[in-house]
C-alpha cells in the first residue's frame, strides 16, 4: 500500500460524533409537533440504523415517510449544537490525511445534516455520503477504493465486510466490544483516541 492509495471510511454517529443530546432534542420536539409519545432516552440508544427503522416504533407505517421528512427538516434547529466530537475523532481524520489519505465519512444519516455536523464541529473530512446503512455502505467505499472502514455498530462492519474492507470497530456505540468482534471486526479499538498508532502500524 502507498500513502496516496489510502482512503479510510468512518461513520458518523457515535463513531466520529456523539449526537445523543443532540437526537434527544431533536425527537423531543417532534414529540411535542406531533402529539406522539417518543420514548426519547431510548431511541438514542439506539443509533446506527436508518431513520425510519426508529419511527417505526412511534408512529404508523403509512406517516412514516412524512415524519422522516419533518424530522430531518427540524434537525438542524434541535440536533446540531447540542452533539460534540468524539475523543479522538479530529486526531484520526487528520492522522489519515496525515498520511497522504484521504477520509470519508459513509453514513446513513441525511447526507445535508451530517455535513452540518461536521461542519460544526470542524471535522475536515474530505468527503460525505449519506443515507447508505449497513451492506449498501459498501457502494460509496467501493466507489472512493476504501481499504478501511471505521464504525462503531455491527451494521459499519458489514458495510466494511461488503466492500472488502479492513473492519476497524470502535466500542463507543450501542454495540459492546465482544458483539463487533464476533460481527466480523478485524480489530476493536477502545474509542478513536486509539486509532492514529493503529493507523500508523497498518500503513507501516
């Protein structure tokens, strides 16, 4: 491997970013919007799948499509100045392009909202893409030639899988240690803090 063909995918929620507070407010408010109960503490236990996998939970299937639309509307206003980075999460993107990479971060939150996440938090990734879960995350690393995937759900390591990808796994979500590990991670990080030694050991 040469430094200038290394690309590195990372999630987004809980991986780079916690978005909890952040989510939490944001689904606060569609509550009160909606006159719907939304179990809020949690919902945000729960992060890593699509939006509507969440709602379905809340509301019925025909009202989906328009509460996922009205959320991802009221987020910018709710969720983005309560969410903070990640230890670490700074220090592994500039690690990568550090190194002559580049970082990409594959998500399944709605492409314009995870920009102003990161925008926010001047995370300088190189590249977003949205709404891709699990194996269909694949599609945006193939595309970018990503060697390594880094997330934090059980669903970022079959996207890696999928691509044929190195699965690094961080243990900051919903998924423990031991449940990314029997997923198939190729190795388990603590959290990002982690990963610039990591990195440098496996371009090494």
């Amino acid at each position: 491997m040469t430094s200038r063909a290394l690309t590195v995918g990372f999630d987004l929620d809980m991986t780079l970013i916690d978005s909890r507070p952040g989510i939490h407010a944001c689904y606060q408010a569609l509550s009160a919007q909606t006159g719907t109960y939304i179990d809020c503490d949690l919902a945000v236990t729960r992060l890593g799948p699509p939006l509507e996998e969440e709602l379905v939970n809340w509301f019925p299937a025909e009202r989906i499509a328009d509460i996922a639309t009205l959320y991802r509307a009221m987020y910018p206003t709710h969720a983005i100045t309560g969410t903070l980075a990640l230890p670490g999460a700074r220090e592994a993107v500039a690690a990568v392009q550090a190194a002559g990479g580049r970082a990409v971060v594959v998500t399944a939150k709605y492409e314009p909202n995870a920009k102003l996440h990161l925008e926010h938090l001047r995370i300088d990734a190189d590249a977003v893409v949205g709404n891709l879960w699990a194996e269909r995350k694949a599609e945006a690393l193939r595309a970018r030639g990503a060697s390594v995937y880094v997330g934090d759900h059980t669903g970022d390591v079959r996207g890696a899988r999928t691509a044929e990808a190195y699965s690094v796994a961080v243990a900051t979500g919903p998924c423990d240690a031991a449940e990314l590990r029997a997923a198939g991670a190729d190795v388990v990080l603590t959290d990002l803090t982690q990963f610039p030694a990591w990195l440098e050991d496996y371009t090494r």
